[in-house]
C-alpha cells in the first residue's frame, strides 16, 4: 500500500500526519492525478464525504489561494485549507450530511464564487443503463447530451457521453477556461457513459467532451453526439439549449395524416436546399422565420404538398450540401436557432404542407471533432477500413452491428418526429448500406457470415429504425433512396420487407431522361424505355424523383437536357412533366426544375428567379402550378399511385408515332386518360381508344398558350363513340411535343 502524506507539522517526520487531519487526508498520488486531469474516478475524491462524525470537504479550484465553503442555503460551512498549490483544497466543513457546497475562492487578482459539481449525485439511473445496453432505448435524447435541470436544489445543465474505451472524459468550455482538469466525469462502467451535472451553466454556452485515450492520449476535442445545437461554421463547438418550448399548433394537421394511408393520398414533393431556394441581396442565407414568410406561401400557390430538404443537419462543409452531417441532433446554425425551425415546421403545417427531411444514417465525415476515432478507438465505426470507410466519399460507415450505434441512429429518426414533428424522412444512401462490396473490388470488402454480399447488420438496423418510427409516431413516412433491385423495400417488416413507406423510382428517372435527350425522329427505335417502368411500378410503393442528383457534377439543369432547340426543349419539358404527374407513384421535383432555370444547381447562390420574367419560363411555373392542383384534386390521379388497379395501358405499342396513352382511375371516380406525344409533328384525327363513350374534357393540355406552347388541341372536350370490339374511341388532335389529359364528362 502506498505511504500516505500530508504537509508535515512543523518538526515532525516528513511521513507522520498532524494528528487532526491524519485519517481523511487522501494520498498525496491521487492529489497529483486530480491536478494533472488524470484521475479516473474524481467523484470518489472530490466533492463532501462523511468520515466518522465528519463531514470532509475536496475540492480543486484551479488559480484558488482561499476558500470559504458555503450551504447552497448560503450558511457558512467553514474555510478549507489548500493541500496543493495548484488549487487543490481538502479539509472538515461544519455540516451535518454530505451535500452540495458553494466554494468563494480568491487569490491577488479578486474573488469568484464555484458550485462544486462533485457534491451532486447522478442523474442518470438503472433503467437508462438497462435500456441503453440492450439498444431498446427511445429517448436517448432526453438521457445524453446536454439538458437544463434542476437537480439536488441547483440550477445547471447534466452532460453525459458514450465514450466506453475512454480513461477520463471531460466537459469543456468558455465556464471553466477550456481546461479539462476541472468537470471530469463520472463513469458508468457498466455502459460506458460518462456524466456529469454542472451547476451554474446556462444556455448558450459553447463546449466541447475532452478525452483521454487508455494510452494516455489526449485526443482532438470532440463535438458532442448528442448536441441539440451548434456553433455556426466554421466554429464547431456544442451549445447548450433549453429544452423545445415551442406552443404547437398542428394538431388538426398531424391528426389528419395518422388517420389516412399515405399511399392513396396525392403526395408532390418539393426539394428544396434551404441554403440556396433564395439568398437575400447581400447573398446570405435566409433564416427560418424568413424562408417561413417565403417558401411556405411559394409552396402553397404551386400546390405542392410536402417540401423535402436537403439535410439541414449540422455539417461543417456547404459544398457537402448536408449529406456529411456532424450533428445528427442539431438544426444547422447556417438558418439561426432549433426553434426558428420548429416554428417554420409548424407554420408549414398550418398551411397544409408536410416537411420531409433528408436524413444521412450510411455514413458520416472523418473531420477530427466528430465521432471518428471518437474515444481513441474505432467507436461508431468499423475498425477494418474494408468495413468502415467509404471510397466513394471519403467518410467513415457506422458500425450498425453494434447495439449502441444503431441506437444512436435510431434515436435521431425519433428525435425529428418528436421534437419538431417532421412528416418523414428521406433515408439516403441506402443501396450503400445494404451492400458490403458496394463500390468495391474483390478483396476490399468483408462477406457477411452466410459468405454473401448483403449487409445484415444494416438490414436490421433500417428494419428497426422504420418500426421504431411508424410504431411511435403515426402519420409519419420514410422513404428510401435505394437504386437496386432489392426486394420489400417498402414492404412491412412483419412480411419480411425493410419497412419503408416509399422507395424512390430511380429507373423512371434514369430511362425517361435518357428517352428524352433523344432527337425525336429517333425515339421510335426506344419505345420501350417509356414502357418498360409500368412492368415494376407497382413492386414497390415508389416515388418519382426529379432531384438535385440530375442537376449537378455537369449533367446540366432538366430543361438543358431536353433534346432540339429552345421551343422543343420547352415543349419537351412540359410534355414530360404532365406524363410524370399522370404516371402511377408519387412526385418529386428539385427547386428552380418547376420554371426550368437553364443553369445547374450551386449552392452557393440562389435560384435564377429573374427567368421568371420570360414568359417561356413563367409558363413553365404555371404548368408544374396546374398540374399539381390537378392532382391533388383528382382522385384517380393519386388515390391508387402504388396499386395496379389504379393503371390501365389504352396504347402501348404505337412506336412509330412515339405515342403513349393509359388510363388512370380510382374507384368510384371519374377516370382520366394520359396521352403523350413525344414527336415535334402534330397528328390529326388521332383515334384514341376510351373505356366509355361520351364527352371527354380536355382538362390539361401542355401545349396550351398559357403555357408557352403553340395553342393547338381540341377545343376543350373530344367526343367518344363506339369503336372496334366493342370499345369506345375519339378522334383527337395531338399537339407537337405534348401532352393532354382527358376526363370523362358527367
């Protein structure tokens, strides 16, 4: 055992302790490990501890000579000598029971009052460390983070990390000089957590979780996991935040969605890159409130019913445009305070307008404050790089094998819904996920224990995310980027599918762009890329996207892909937009596509609104408009997008002409034919065959002047007669590079 010490009494053996002070003095070894920041557990130490009849009171207050203690009731608990010139202070304090103490510490410079955070006990309990270990945990983040409290008769904020491998853990900031010796926390070795509840601190308060390794390293300070808001780039620190005060108004509208199934509603979505819709005129990014005053409305009078955004997850970089997110919990700082974003959710809502979020649980960037490496050891990652490091993106890949990781994950999923009640998730990257070789070679990736190629730990991670989410929060949607053919996607869990409420129709986008980009004379040797999707469009429970994807990296806007001149680039373009919003599934279109800005896509500047003065362009908004509304208020169009029975082919053949027509319907509705003519030649007397006889109104016609087009079609209606076996067709004009909607007359 080693030799304990003391300062000795004058003329004593520089062994021998005073005889009042010779059983609570600590060794002078765990004095040095307190003022070197190496101790690994400070709350055995530091903080009152009864001895005998004794209350003995440690603290280390850095810079300190003197120090009075104090009750929190304010009754003076008596001085306490210093032991260690550092600032380390031990000795007995008049009190009856251990409790927390308010230390007035001094020295030549002046005086300052310190609650000592080692006089408070945990806050965290057995449940949370059950809970936590076998990954069933729903409210993470509520338990680790930071959070305001009141705790044992003090006001504060309690901190608690993941950090399993970890020798010491501390928080640090601006409230104690960044100094990692003085809030070392208390560690959870059954799970790994550190905690530590901090009296004094406030909101706003920037910090950071500084580590020391098992090896002695000390690591790059590391952002918190769990922050609910961050410093604003290129600043990386954590803030403290008060819990969401926000007064919600959206009852009737969440209401509304949980009763209903979403695939028989009209969704069309609008993806919107926050930091770019629109720029004020010094070219900074709009805040919340304003894209509240401004997108909200936009969205409303285009008729679109959900907004999707590009991640707005904390992210260091803009040129990532989100998707290498450092904050899974934070609102980015780029559009102000969580609560700028919870109050535009809510005026959204109100409007009628669902928010779908981009969410990126495939991968994260291995910038030095986030979770790489995070407590010395490959923690949310994979060690093996074959593993845990993607090509494609430089970044790391989440461990999803490891309960905690997923957890993790999870907890962010639940966290949007709750806390500022988003609508869905766009679950990105999914393919890369599901794949262990994906955009790998032989020998750069692991098999799965069965031999094969499939992702296991991932597939239940994404089962356990979507019945987590549609379990806890009904209404809600997820949808999955996922360009493969891999099966159930969108199918239930139970039926042995991912669980997904939507997947996104990555070959309705890849084979009409490429259809389209063809000169027309040679389109009829290519029928088939346009009829080919209807064979698998209702495998799945899809979505149509027009995304940010096709409109960057030198592909060129959707109007500058358009095969011929200006005219039929236009023409082109609204005939393809009213044959998408015509065809089964729900839509998607990226901002700035609706008025068909000819620029790509940058981030770092706002849309091109001034093409908006050209009627070619301002006609184009006013289709994208229409069609919406149509949509929207024609149930056949919408209410059976992701069941056959809602899709019946009337021409599918007629390659010469490069004409489609099919039927869209609804029980109980009146249906609707969608004929599309992808020549720039006007065919007259078109027969076009009809379930039923009668008047069928010509409710959209893409080549209408209003629309920028040449004004031909059929003066509002096409009469439907007896036809061939038995059916009824129509003689119709079909304008150049169109397309019209015809529905039957009452």
């Amino acid at each position: 055992m080693p030799e304990a010490s003391a300062e000795a009494a004058p003329g004593a053996p520089a062994a021998e302790r005073p005889k009042d002070t010779r059983d609570f003095r600590i060794f002078n070894e765990e004095v040095a490990a307190i003022v070197n920041g190496v101790h690994a557990n400070p709350f055995a130490v530091l903080g009152v501890h009864e001895f005998g009849k004794q209350c003995i009171a440690r603290t280390f207050i850095p810079g300190a000579e003197s120090v009075i203690a104090y009750t929190l009731g304010g009754d003076v608990a008596g001085e306490i000598p210093r032991r260690d010139p550092a600032g380390f202070f031990e000795g007995p304090v008049s009190i009856k029971s251990r409790q927390p103490l308010r230390y007035h510490a001094q020295n030549a410079l002046g005086s300052w009052d310190v609650v000592d955070p080692y006089g408070f006990g945990p806050v965290l309990g057995p449940l949370d460390d059950f809970y936590l270990s076998e990954g069933s945990h729903q409210r993470l983040f509520d338990r680790l983070g930071a959070h305001p409290l009141r705790h044992e008769g003090a006001d504060g904020f309690h901190f608690a990390v993941w950090a399993p491998n970890a020798a010491r853990v501390s928080v640090v900031g601006n409230f104690n000089s960044w100094d990692g010796r003085r809030h070392v926390m208390r560690h959870r070795a059954d799970t790994g957590v550190w905690e530590i509840f901090i009296p004094g601190i406030g909101a706003g308060e920037t910090y950071k979780f500084e580590i020391l390794a098992k090896d002695g390293a000390l690591l790059p300070l590391k952002a918190d996991p769990f922050a609910r808001r961050s410093e604003l780039r290129p600043k990386n620190a954590s803030v403290t935040a008060p819990e969401m005060a926000h007064d919600w108004q959206d009852a009737a509208h969440r209401a509304w969605w949980s009763s209903v199934d979403a695939r028989r509603q009209p969704i069309s979505i609008y993806e919107v890159h926050a930091a770019s819709w629109r720029r004020k005129a010094d070219n900074e990014m709009m805040s919340w409130d304003e894209l509240g005053d401004t997108l909200i409305p936009y969205c409303v009078e285009m008729g679109f019913t959900h907004i999707e955004f590009l991640p707005v997850t904390e992210h260091p970089f803009d040129p990532s445009w989100g998707y290498q997110t450092t904050g899974l919990f934070s609102p980015s700082a780029r559009f102000g305070e969580p609560e700028g974003f919870a109050r535009f959710v809510d005026g959204a809502h109100k409007a009628g307008v669902s928010i779908i979020l981009d969410w990126v649980p495939a991968h994260f960037p291995t910038d030095e404050f986030g979770l790489r490496n995070f407590d010395g050891t490959a923690l949310y990652e994979h060690a093996d790089p074959r593993q845990g490091f993607h090509p494609d993106w430089n970044t790391a890949i989440y461990n999803f094998g490891r309960t905690e990781v997923a957890s993790f994950l999870v907890n962010s999923a639940l966290y949007w819904a709750e806390k500022f009640h988003i609508d869905g998730l766009r679950v990105d990257a999914v393919a890369s996920m599901l794949y262990l070789d994906y955009s790998r070679k032989d020998g750069e990736w692991v098999p799965n224990q069965y031999g094969g190629r499939e992702n296991l730990e991932a597939v239940q991670f994404l089962q356990e995310m979507n019945k987590q989410l549609y379990g806890s929060h009904h209404g809600i949607i997820t949808i999955a980027e996922e360009s493969t053919s891999w099966p159930k996607v969108s199918a239930p869990v139970h039926d042995g599918g991912l669980g997904f409420g939507f997947k996104w129709n990555m070959g309705f986008m890849h084979d009409t762009l490429q259809y389209l980009a063809r000169d027309p004379v040679h389109r009829k040797h290519h029928h088939n890329e346009l009829t080919f999707g209807l064979l698998y469009a209702f495998s799945e429970n899809f979505v149509l996207p027009l995304s940010h994807d096709e409109v960057v990296h030198g592909k060129g806007s959707l109007i500058a892909k358009m095969a011929g001149d200006d005219w039929q680039k236009f023409a082109n373009l609204r005939a393809y937009y009213a044959f998408m919003w015509g065809y089964p599934g729900k839509k998607l279109l990226f901002m700035g596509q609706e008025f068909a800005q000819w620029s790509e896509w940058s981030e770092a500047r706002g849309l091109d609104w001034g093409l908006l003065d050209y009627p070619s362009h301002a006609g184009m908004r006013d289709l994208v408009r229409d069609l919406n509304h149509l949509y929207k208020d024609k149930p056949a169009l919408h209410a059976r997008d992701c069941e056959p029975e809602g899709f019946e082919w009337l021409m599918a053949d007629a390659h010469e002409h490069s004409v489609y027509v099919w039927l869209r319907k609804a029980p109980g509705e009146k249906p609707i034919a969608v004929i599309t003519n992808f020549t720039p030649v006007v065919r007259e007397n078109y027969r076009i065959p009809l379930p039923e006889t009668g008047t069928w109104r010509e409710i959209m016609n893409t080549d209408s002047e209003v629309y920028g087009g040449s004004g031909i079609g059929n003066m509002g209606a096409v009469l439907a007669g007896p036809g061939e076996l038995g059916r009824a067709a129509a003689h119709c004009t079909l304008p150049p590079l169109a397309t019209l909607w015809l529905e039957l007359a009452d």
